[in-house]
C-alpha cells in the first residue's frame, strides 16, 4: 500500500454511518434543553394573539399603533416594522426577531454541544472508535437542531393557523429557517476553534451583529411600512444583510413572501456545505484556527490573577460588542428624529412628546436599557464561572492551595462586576461618541444601569452559594428580566410584574429625572445578595 | 494467519511537531502486543491513526488489511478501544454509555456484560459525573471487552485503576487471548507488559526503535556479572561487549552484552572462579536503555 491510497474518498454512505444511533444519543442527552427552549419559544409567540387582541382589539387602536411604528426609530430598531393591521401581522411583528433569536441560539447552542464539545472533551474519540462515519456526528448534530426547529414550526403553524394558515406556516418556517441558518453558522465555527466555548462566543457574536444590522437597517427606513400602507420606502441594505432581517421581510400573515424562505434554506444549505468542506480537511479534535504556545514560565500570582486570565478573552470580546454597539446606535439616534418629517401624526405624538430632543432622548434611553439587559447576560457567565470552575474539578488544586473560598471566589466576582460597569462605561463612551454630543448625560444613563446588572449578578451569587444545584436556575432569572425589559412595555404588562425586573425601577435617563433612591437601593440590594452568597458558600460542601 | 495491524514508514506532523516519522509496527492476528514508549513518543498518535481518526501524511497503515482512513466504519465494527483519560456525558449512566458503545461496535454480549460488571465491581446506574476515575475506566473497560469484536486496543487502559482491578484486568486480557482475539495494550505498566504480552514494540521520538518478543529483547541488552576468582582476571577488558567493568583484586563486576555472555565467562573461568552472579536485566533496564536518548547511556 502506497501513500497515495491514504487519498481515497469513502463513499457517502459510509461517511454517514452510525448518523441514527448518534440523532437518537443527541435527543436523549437534550431531553430536556430542546423540549424547555422550544416550549418558551411556542409559548412567547403563540401566547401573543391575545394578549394583542386586549391591547389592540379595535381597527382603530391597531391604525394608531402602527402610525406610531411608522414615525418611531426606536421601537423599529427594537422589534422591526410592521406590515400589517391584523393580529396574525402583529403577532409577527412584536415577536418575530425574538423568536428568530431564540430558536438561533438554541441551533447554535445544540450544535456546538455535539459537535466542537465532544471533540474537546475527547468523548469524540471514543465515539470516532466505532461504526460511526466521519461526516456522521456533525451530521447528527444537526439533525437535532433541526428537529428542534422543526417541532417550533409546527407549533407555531399550529397554535397560529387561526389567524390565517399561509401566514402561520409562513412565520412558523420562517423561525426555524432562521434557528438552522444560525445552527449552520455554529457548525462552520465548531471546524474552526478548538474550544467549545469560543465556538458559542464567536457564533453569538454573528448573532449579535445580526441583531444590531436589522435593528439599523430598520430604525433608518421604515421597512415599507408606508409603502404596504400608500407611500414608498423599503427596507434597507442593513437589514436585508441578516437573517434576522429576513425573517422581518418575510412579512407573515401581511401578503407573505415566500420566496425569502428560499433564501433562509440557501444560506442554511450553503454554510452547511463549507461546514462539511472544512470538516472533511481535518483531522479529529483538530482546528483551523490554531491555539497559541503560551509562555513556557508563568507569572500568575494568585487566585485573583488566575480568575483575571481564565476571564479576560471574554471580557475583551464583550467590550468590543459593547463599544461597537453602542457606536452603531449612537450613530442612529439624530436619524430617529429625522424620519418624522414624512408623518404628520407621529409627529404631532412625538412633540407633545417633548419635540425632538424628547424623542432622541427616548431612543438614547431606550438603548442604554437594552445594553444594561445584555449587561445582566454578561454577568451571569461570568459569576457562573464560579460553578463551573467547581464542578469540573478545576476549582479543587487551587482551593488545596493557600487560597481561602473568599479570595478565591472575589478574584471572579472583581471581574464579574467590575466587568459589567467597564461594559456599561463603553457602551456609553460608543453611544456619546456615536451620537456626537451630550457625553456627560449619555455616561450617566449607561451607568445609572450598573446597580441593576449588579443585582442579577447578585442573585446569580445567591443561588451559586446557596443552591448550587440551582446555579443554572441565574440564567431563568436573567431570561425572565430579559423578556420583561424588551418585551412588558410595548404589551402593557401589569405593573407589579414590571416591578419584578430591577431594570423597571431606574431612572430614564437622559431626558427624565435623575432619581437616587432606586439606584443607591439596587446597589445595597446587589451587595446583601452578594454577601449572602459567599456566606452560603464558605458553610457548604464543595461539589468534587 | 493474516496480520491484524500493520504499519510502515508512518509520518505524521502538528505543524513543525513530528510526532511519528516513520514509525513501523506488526501485530499478529491473535496476539498481545505491548506498544511500549515515553511519554510523547507517538503512541496515542499511532493509536489514532489506526482508528482512521487521524490521517497519515505518508507511509502505509492497515487494520485487518484495509485502509484505517477510507475504510474506517467496516473496520471499527470489529474494534474496541479504551482511552486512558476516560470522559462520560455528566448526566447519563454508566449502563447507558457502555450500551451505546456496544452499538457503536459490531454488539454486545449480554452476559458478558453483566458478568464483566459484576467482575469489576462497578455500579452502572450511576451517573457520569459521579464517577471517580478508576470507575470511569472501568466504564470503557466493559464496554470493551463485552463486545463482540477482534481486536482490541487499548491505550494505557489501567490508569486509575486499583491493584485488585488491576487483576481482573489482566484476567480479562489473558481470556480474550484465548477467545484467538488480537490485543494491542500501551502501558507503561511493566508487570502488566511482562505478564500479558507475546511480543513488544517500543517507541521513541516516533520511531521504532525496538520490535520483539520480550526474550529476544532481553538478548539484546547487557547482563550484569559479578564473580570472585581464583586468580587475577585478565584479558576481561579488551573483550568485545564488556562494559563498567570494575575489578578490586579478585572481585569482578561488570555489565557484558548478552550475546557476548560466552566469552566472558570462558575468560573468567580461565581465572578459576570461586563464586559467580549473573543477573538478566530486569524489565526496567531494558526499559530506560530504550526510552533514554542514546547520550546519556553511552
């Protein structure tokens, strides 16, 4: 035998063997992640019609609302455009992006976990050792997010189908389409890092750019708003530049445009055929992205600095995203007002408003609120960080060292929460120098965030020192203040469920009133929260 | 009888790293084959080649005569193969994971399995991440051994283990032997080599440097001498193959290359000898003559 047979292809079907035992492996491991995230995703669009249908019930009060959307940048960027009167329309407006989002990082998240997390682990090896094909893992893992995505479908086309069957279907596919171009993504990326865990950063990054194209593409034009309604406009470059944004433009239950589905299906097959390219041109639990000699001698001086180093990547390629942001944004805020030229009644709310410093205020506010939401996600890693330092035995050598449980975990929580202050300072330094002026103002409203991250962080202590069975559970607290923050206002949720979400108690800054009760409460709050959790954790047993 | 493994002239590089460069090795079909080298001389790399998880850069592998890389599934349905660094899934059972190992090979044999479990003491209702190491190996090991396959290969497969599994290990190797199974074991265990192995391959810098049954490899190196004579030695030191030789009146040490045993003893017998000890080396000699560089044994 010569080298030039180590060239052979195996056929096909051999590179798929093993594919169903693996699928059925995948499901079950994800028994419980896919059937959790799916029933939120159906549950947040399929609970929506209602809930419309109370705020909105008359043709009147919808041609308000979307008079409204059509003069308001902000809220564009926040949801998108709207394309029609009905509930179903509707329903796809105020959800859309969200539901696309969700079942994105859910394609991303079940992707990476068969695919790059095995390799890491080196599960895959022993894996690799049986009758499994070479194409056959990745393939499976992408069968799972498929069936995720294809059980969202259905329950949306179901749960929607009153509202009109074609849109249903339309919004259902249009979902998933966008949950399998994101699980694409993820399943290119898994072939270039070694790392699991910068495989889900990187593809979160994409998903993220994602989000803050559409969302300028949509608060620049109106998304044909008016056009669907009389008067010209379409959406912009922007926005047709992310998958999100074609999720928007498929315009569900609003004269569907089918054919933007083909293009969800084209992109998802395109980055799925370079992930089996690059897949087929390397070699098991190796990458293309190679990882770095590091320094043969280290100069690591204790637990704080060990935290610093194992954090650092993550906090850098968050204040990127932050600062990036909040450039984009800042830029779009002159924008915001502008657009009102063309609509008489928008114009007459926004000036009673306060005019249109009022309104830029708005945006700006609106903004920096979101950026203090993505904040608390922030936060979360990176106190969870903790957790998992601890159960995957990391923790344990360095706890045997002359290091206390305290110092130990500080060294984290210094970057946890001094890491989310640095993101708010950037993202208001991105916003302030985006928007050109007022820096001094745009700082405050960033900042006056910082004590409601804390507290999400806090509780994220609490339940890591107290319950650490219950770590996870910081991630319910901080989806649940997520959707609470983007989605309550616009739906006119009962204020005592408002009030749950510490974000719901700040000041609206820039243009409201600085308030300085809830901001010193919040912080006193997140330290209580804070200390309650060390001291859980200094009695308990360390899970080994 | 066909060859089970057989490699040639085996390249393989990590960017500027060479791990196998040229690395030869023959395992017969029914044998317990030691593959025997330091750390980082290429073993795991080969072991990895020959599951197609790997390919070569140049130079022939085969497993049962077929190519590892285009035929990996066919072969891999007659294989089974223990990692020494066990990870299991934290939230699934050790039952669950040796099941689907099972599946993943050509089967599995129920009462095997339940007696091999039974054998190595190890409780599969157990999740993953509850399991120490030992038991974690433990997981893999009867997985392995129950399936239904021919050739088993096995990569430091007992680290972790405690010498009473240790046994049972060695057992199980010895049983499979018997079944006419081809058994590949790394180790760095001696004992283990000593006791389970027909015939080593040991390693270094990827590179074969040594191929053999463990007396043949014994021939190869020295046997220390010590005596007492009668008379003055002489004549001891411009012997071919005499090394560190040592003489204090008429006592005599000295280290000699086996094969050149005869005529050193005729030499000392010229002399008379009073007492004498000849000592084969012990695994471990022929170990560290092998596994250190060439500089520091001269």
């Amino acid at each position: 035998m010569s080298a030039a047979s180590f060239a052979v292809r195996p056929t096909s079907a051999r590179r798929l063997a093993g594919t169903g035992i693996l699928l059925r492996f995948a499901l079950r491991r994800d028994r419980v992640m896919i059937p959790l995230w799916v029933g939120v995703n159906a549950l947040m669009v399929l609970s929506m019609p209602n809930t419309l249908k109370g705020l909105y019930g008359t043709p009147a009060e919808r041609a308000d609302l979307i008079g409204q959307m059509a003069g308001n940048s902000s809220l564009r960027a926040m949801v998108g455009p709207v394309f029609g009167d009905s509930l179903g329309a509707l329903t796809a407006w105020r959800v859309g992006v969200y539901a696309g989002a969700l079942a994105a990082v859910v394609g991303l998240l079940v992707v990476v976990r068969h695919t790059r997390d095995e390799e890491e682990s080196g599960r895959q090896e022993m894996v690799a050792s049986g009758m499994v094909g070479r194409r056959a893992s990745l393939t499976a893992a992408l069968l799972a997010a498929a069936v995720a995505n294809g059980a969202l479908a259905l329950l949306v086309t179901a749960g929607l189908a009153g509202q009109g069957a074609a849109g249903a279907l339309a919004f259902g596919l249009g979902i998933a389409g966008v949950g399998m171009v994101f699980a694409t993504t993820a399943a290119i990326v898994a072939q270039l890092t070694e790392s699991a865990r910068l495989a889900r950063g990187l593809t979160a990054a994409v998903l993220g750019a994602a989000f803050v194209l559409r969302a300028a593409g949509d608060s620049a034009t109106d998304g044909g708003t008016s056009q669907a309604f009389g008067t010209g406009g379409g959406s912009s470059l922007l926005t047709w530049a992310s998958p999100l944004g074609w999720l928007t433009n498929l315009r569900a239950f609003a004269g569907e445009r089918w054919w933007v589905l083909g293009l969800l299906a084209g992109a998802a097959l395109v980055q799925g055929a370079v992930a089996y390219a690059l897949a087929d041109r390397r070699d098991l639990g190796m990458s293309f992205l190679p990882s770095r000699p590091g320094p043969a001698a280290g100069r690591l001086g204790g637990a704080r600095a060990l935290a610093w180093r194992l954090q650092r990547g993550s906090v850098l390629g968050w204040s990127i995203g932050f600062l990036l942001a909040g450039l984009v944004y800042g830029g779009m805020a002159d924008g915001a007002a502008d657009l009102l030229g063309d609509n008489e009644g928008a114009r007459e709310i926004f000036e009673r408003m306060g005019g249109e410093a009022g309104l830029t205020d708005a945006f700006l506010a609106a903004m920096a609120g979101m950026l203090g939401l993505v904040a608390a996600l922030y936060v979360v890693t990176s106190v969870l960080r903790l957790h998992g330092e601890e159960t995957s035995g990391r923790a344990e050598p360095v706890l045997a060292g002359s290091v206390g449980r305290l110092r130990w975990a500080a060294g984290h929580l210094v970057v946890a929460f001094g890491g989310s202050a640095l993101l708010m300072l950037l993202a208001g330094a991105g916003l302030a120098l985006g928007h050109g002026e007022r820096t001094g103002a745009i700082l405050g409203a960033c900042l006056v965030q910082v004590p409601a991250v804390w507290v999400i962080g806090g509780v994220a202590v609490l339940l890591y020192g107290l319950a650490p069975g219950a770590a996870m559970g910081a991630w319910g607290v901080a989806g649940a203040v997520l959707l609470i923050g983007w989605v309550g206002p616009a739906l006119d949720v009962p204020r005592a469920v408002l009030d749950l979400s510490p974000f719901g108690h700040l000041p609206k800054l820039p243009g409201g009133e600085m308030t300085w009760a809830p901001v010193l409460v919040l912080t006193a709050l997140a330290v209580a929260l804070v200390a309650a959790g060390l001291a859980g954790l200094r009695r308990r047993d360390l899970s080994t | 009888m066909t060859k089970a493994i057989t490699v040639s002239g085996l390249h393989k590089s990590f960017g500027r790293t060479h791990a196998l460069a040229g690395l030869d090795l023959t395992v017969e079909t029914g044998e317990v084959h030691g593959f025997l080298g330091p750390n980082g001389s290429g073993k795991s790399t080969t072991i990895r080649v020959l599951l197609g998880l790997l390919r070569a850069d140049s130079g022939a592998a085969q497993v049962f005569g077929r190519d590892p890389w285009t035929d990996a599934v066919e072969i891999h349905r007659r294989i089974a193969y223990v990692p020494g660094d066990v990870t299991l899934w934290r939230n699934l059972s050790g039952g669950e994971v040796i099941d689907l190992y099972g599946r993943l090979r050509g089967g599995l044999d129920p009462h095997r399995r339940a007696e091999l479990i039974e054998r190595f003491e190890l409780d599969p209702t157990k999740k993953g991440r509850t399991y120490s190491k030992g038991n974690r190996q433990k997981v893999a090991l009867v997985a392995a051994f129950a399936s239904d396959v021919d050739l088993l290969i096995l990569d430091e497969p007992t680290s972790g283990l405690d010498p009473l599994m240790e046994e049972v290990f060695q057992r199980c190797v010895a049983e499979e032997r018997e079944r006419g199974r081809t058994v590949l074991l790394s180790s760095h265990i001696l004992s283990e080599v000593e006791e389970l192995c027909d015939r080593v391959s040991i390693i270094r810098k990827g590179v074969t440097v040594e191929s053999g049954s463990l007396a043949e490899l014994r021939h190869l190196t020295r046997t220390s001498v010590s005596a007492e004579l009668a008379g003055p030695p002489n004549g001891l030191a411009a012997l071919p193959g005499v090394h560190d030789l040592d003489v204090q009146g008429r006592r005599v040490r000295l280290q000699v290359d086996t094969d050149k045993l005869d005529a050193v003893l005729r030499s000392l017998s010229e002399s008379g000898v009073r007492s004498l000890t000849s000592t084969p080396p012990t695994l471990e000699e022929l170990f560290l003559r092998h596994y250190q560089d060439e500089v520091t044994v001269r």
